[in-house]
C-alpha cells in the first residue's frame, strides 16, 4: 500500500492554477491506487515553528547532546514531529507557484523545518552527507507567470524549479515527473488552454504508473 503525501503551496487553493492541475493528478492516482493512503498539508494553513534564533539553539543543544532545556526539548519535538509527518510518505506530489522567480516563502519555512539531520539526513566526516529516504519518488507541479521551460531548455532566471530538484536529492527523493502549467500571465483564451492540457497530462501521468516521465510545454 502506497502512502502519498501531498504538499500545496499556493495560499489561492482552488483559484491557483498549480493547485487546480494537481487536484486532477490526484483524482487519477486515487483512481489508480484505490488501496493508496493521501496526507494533504498546504503550508498556508499548518502551525510551522518559527525557525529563529531559539530553534537553532535547540537544534544544537539536542544534536550535541548538550543540556537541553525543557523548552528547547519541546520545540525541537515540534519539528521532529513534523518531519517524521514527511518522512512517512512513500510518494510525494508538490504544487507550487512560482513567487519572484523562487519558491513560495511558506514551503521554504516548511522546508526548513521538516529537512533534519538524524530524520532524513546524515552527516559524519568519514562519509560526508548522507540522505536517508532513498526509494521515495516525487512529481512536481509547477507554474507561473512567465513561461519558464522544464529541462532541457531552462531559464537561467528560474530559481524554482532547480531548488525543488536540488532540495529533493539532497534527501534522495527522487524526481519522477514534472508538469509546468505556463505562462499564467496570458489572455484568457491561452490561459484556459494551458490549465486544460496540464491537467490532461496530469491525469494521464497518474494513471500511467510509470516512473521517470516528465512532461512539460
């Protein structure tokens, strides 16, 4: 049985184009995994910790096993607990708008807060970094105003789609497909072609139940 954890970025929901394409993908994937479990968290509307200046200090009071305060204890469970949450999932699907050529602030936050060394990376000197979720998949639902393409023909003003990539290898996730809804900033005649065709590649990428598949346009 398949757990999928889906990820939304968008504060719009159903008025975001990126959010509109991945509700098709999962309505074809649930099709497809009738035995499958989903967990849905938009980073909009979840309690994130602050990542500040105290959770630092928790983080290295934990790590270097070092007298944690009873505060410091609780706030670093919050995030460990948050990442387990991630770190459960057998499969990924991500949607996010493309803000000022990078990455909603609120994924980022969510991001920093779930990626923990001991949870699913490691470090030591003698092996360097070491990602521990190896065998997890991910399919990534991008859009944006302008029409940034996927790979090959990248832009090199685009910071959001190479940081999600980066990001997930880091941990060994790996990349499976990607679908760009774009350009959003299009009249509407276009636009309603664009949110058409990537949910049709969408739901024909879910039912497929292959891997390594990109799509784009």
């Amino acid at each position: 049985m398949t757990h999928l954890l889906y990820i939304e970025a968008s504060p719009m929901q159903a008025a975001s184009t990126s959010s509109a394409v991945a509700a098709a993908w999962l309505d074809s994937w649930r099709e497809a995994h009738p035995e499958g479990t989903v967990d849905s968290i938009n980073v909009w509307d979840i309690a994130l910790p602050p990542f500040d200046a105290d959770m630092i200090a928790a983080k290295f009071a934990v790590l270097r096993a070092q007298n944690a305060t009873p505060p410091q204890q609780a706030l670093w469970a919050r995030a460990v607990a948050l990442s387990q949450r991630f770190n459960a999932a057998d499969r990924y699907l991500f949607s996010l708008p493309m803000w000022n050529f990078g990455i909603p602030y609120q994924l980022k936050h969510f991001i920093d807060v779930v990626t923990l060394p001991g949870q699913n990376w490691s470090w030591s000197r003698q092996a360097g970094y070491q990602a521990l979720l190896s065998g997890k998949s991910a399919t990534l639902v991008y859009s944006s105003a302008g029409a940034y393409p996927l790979q090959p023909e990248e832009d090199d003003s685009d910071f959001q789609k190479p940081y999600m990539r980066r990001w997930l290898r880091f941990l060994d996730i790996a990349v499976d497909a990607e679908i760009n809804a774009a350009p959003t900033l299009a009249p509407p005649e276009t636009l309603s072609l664009v949110k058409a065709e990537a949910r049709e590649r969408a739901r024909a990428l879910a039912a497929a139940k292959c891997d390594l598949l990109t799509w784009g346009f």
